[in-house]
C-alpha cells in the first residue's frame, strides 16, 4: 500500500478514535463531537454566524443549524443580532456554554497530559510537521488543477 494512503487511513482512523472518545468522554454533558466542535470554534474566535462557522469546518451550513439548535435549546449558545445582517444572527457562548466548554477543555487536557507522557519525545512535533507539510502539499496541487 501506497505510504502517503496509509497516512491518509492513519488519519482518518485517529479523527473517527477521537470523534468516538470525545463522545463518550462528554455524553454525561450531552456533548457530542459536533457540539464540542462549534462550542471550540465560538471560544476561539467570538461569536460567529452559522454559514461563517460552516466554512472554516468545512461542513455544511444546515448542520452547522443543526448543532446550533441544539446547542442553543439545552441553553450553551444563544443567537445575538448581527448589525451587519438582519437574518444570519450571531452565534455566542453563553455564560453556561463557556463553563461547559471549559470543564471539557480540562478534562481534555488531562487525558492529553497522559498521552503525551505514554509516547516518545517529539512525536507529536514530528506528526504535526508531517500533518503541515501534506496539507500544504495537497492545496498547492488542487490549486493548480
């Protein structure tokens, strides 16, 4: 098997081991791995319309609704005016979403504390320059054509 399609199977099974941990880690919370993502994405960069969230995670904009929504109901976001747009609303941590969101980011950083231990030294520097330099090389491809 190819090297660089073995990389890509390496991947796609560390993101569904992490989906699937992060799922069970944050059930007692109702928070799944699509609900963790957004709440991720709104502490790092503010509040954010849902087709703006949809881009950066490349998925769709009604999933993005969907996360949302539920989000929104259990009382960890809320929709604010946007000025700039009288129908796509701002989407905002509330202040039970950041505490939320916080007690996860701990619990998170735990475990990460423990796997970072149980390998060697570098590894995760290695695998994140191995990570960049095949994502630049993929984009530099299809944008060529």
């Amino acid at each position: 098997m190819d090297e660089t399609y073995a990389l890509i199977l390496e991947i796609r099974r560390a993101f569904a081991d992490l989906r699937a941990h992060s799922d069970r880690m944050n059930a007692a919370q109702g928070i799944t791995a699509a609900r963790r993502a957004v709440m991720e994405h709104l502490s790092a960069h503010g509040p954010a319309t849902v087709p703006q969230i949809a881009e950066v995670k490349q998925v769709t904009r009604q999933h993005v609704q969907t996360v949302a929504d539920e989000l929104t109901a259990r009382g960890l976001t809320a929709f604010r005016d946007n000025p700039a747009h009288k129908r796509s609303h701002f989407l905002d941590l509330t202040e039970d979403g950041r505490a939320t969101f916080a007690a996860i980011r701990e619990k998170e950083t735990e475990l990460l504390a423990r796997v970072s231990e149980a390998m060697p030294p570098d590894t995760a520097a290695q695998g994140r320059a191995a990570l960049r330099t095949f994502r630049a090389a993929l984009a530099h491809l299809v944008a060529d054509g």
